[in-house]
C-alpha cells in the first residue's frame, strides 16, 4: 500500500532530489504485508471462513452498511450501530483500495462485508483465504 516516488524540484536554479513517501489516503490501515487478498464480488455466494476469535466486539460506526462484497458499489443488507455485537471473520482487500472484513451482526443476525475504517480496531486481524 506504500510506494515511493522520486521527484526532481528546483531552488534558486540547483535541482534537488526529492522523495517523498505517498499512502493513500483512502486506504485502511495497512494489514498482512506481504499477503495476498482478494476482492469479494458483489452477490457473491463465497462465505469466508471464521477464522477470527473476536465474536462479540461493539462500537462500530453508526449506520455503517454491511454489504454483499468488498465494494460501496455492492447492495447494502444491513447496517450496524455502536451498540450492536459483531462478530469479525476475516479480512479482504477491495477493489476500492480500502481493507474489509465480512461479519456478522450478532444483534440483527445480518452479515457480509463492511469496511475497516468503520469497524472498531480497524476490523479482523486475519486475512480471508484466496
């Protein structure tokens, strides 16, 4: 998720070398460098595997959507509140750039993929198999 890019900038006539270090800044935070993720198509009927212990954490962002994959563009089938319990099974790498982790709401029994930086503790912690 991060690059490097190299620029030439000019002071007073002398070109300086310039680097700078670029994160996007639409991605969530970074997890399992190195790791391949993929994206979950919308509609998708591929369930992840439960592989994360948490099952019963709240606190996520009022009316964040949970979706049918790891897309804003997917269908919304549920939404979760603060006080909602969730339970995190995994963590993909959406097309958007963003991480999202498919759970399940506990609370309305609805489940699919909601994005990390909407989740508390940036959602799961353990990647979705390919």
């Amino acid at each position: 998720m991060r690059g490097t890019v190299k620029l030439a900038a000019a002071v007073a006539g002398v070109a300086l070398p310039l680097v700078l270090i670029a994160t996007p800044a639409q991605a969530g935070t970074p997890k399992g460098d190195g790791v391949t993720v993929q994206h979950y198509a919308c509609n998708s009927a591929v369930v992840p595997p439960n592989s994360d212990p948490i099952s019963a954490i709240t606190g996520g962002s009022s009316g964040a959507r949970i979706r049918t994959g790891s897309s804003t563009s997917c269908t919304a089938v549920g939404s979760i509140e603060p006080s909602h319990r969730l339970d995190f099974y995994c963590y993909t790498l959406g097309n958007d750039g963003y991480t999202w982790t498919y759970l399940r709401n506990t609370s309305t029994s609805r489940q699919g993929w909601v994005r990390d930086d909407l989740l508390p503790n940036y959602g799961s912690s353990y990647h979705c198999p390919n």
